[in-house]
C-alpha cells in the first residue's frame, strides 16, 4: 500500500522560510519550489541574487521529482558555495 504524506500550506511555508535563512546566511540567491506529490506548486520564493531562469528550472524539477516519486539529486537541492572575494 502506497502513502503518502500531505504537507499544508504552514508546513511550505516553513520549509521556504528555512531555505531562505540559509541562502541569506550564505549571501546567495536562488529560486525555491515546494510541491505536493502530484507536483502541482504549493510555495515559491525567489529570494534577492536569483538569475531569472532558475524559477522555471526550480518548478520544473520539483514537478519532476514529485511526478517521479524521488527526490532531487543532492546537486539540485544545495546550491553551489560561491567564492569568497
């Protein structure tokens, strides 16, 4: 038997909240998408910094991994440390 686990809007709204501390801790930008397992959009935050192809990328490979049953690679889900001037 298949189960799956509904997150509510609160719950999106926390993840995003989190996400959105690291990056700014970090000083990067990025674009972050939750979604329900059918992959329909739940949150969206582009946060300061973000390149404006990342929010369709974001979207699309949330849709993907809800739609697919798997997570995202580790790639996709941390973004990469800038360096340091």
């Amino acid at each position: 038997m298949n189960s799956h686990t509904s997150l509510s809007h609160q719950d999106a709204a926390r993840i995003v909240g989190v996400i959105q501390q690291a990056l700014e801790q970090r000083g990067q930008g990025a674009a972050i998408a939750v979604v329900d397992p059918h992959g329909e959009l739940l949150a969206f935050l582009r946060t300061d910094g973000c390149k404006l192809p990342s929010i369709n990328i974001a979207i699309n490979k949330a849709f993907t991994a809800a739609r697919e049953r798997r997570p995202q690679p580790r790639s996709a889900r941390t973004p990469a440390r800038r360096p340091s001037r």
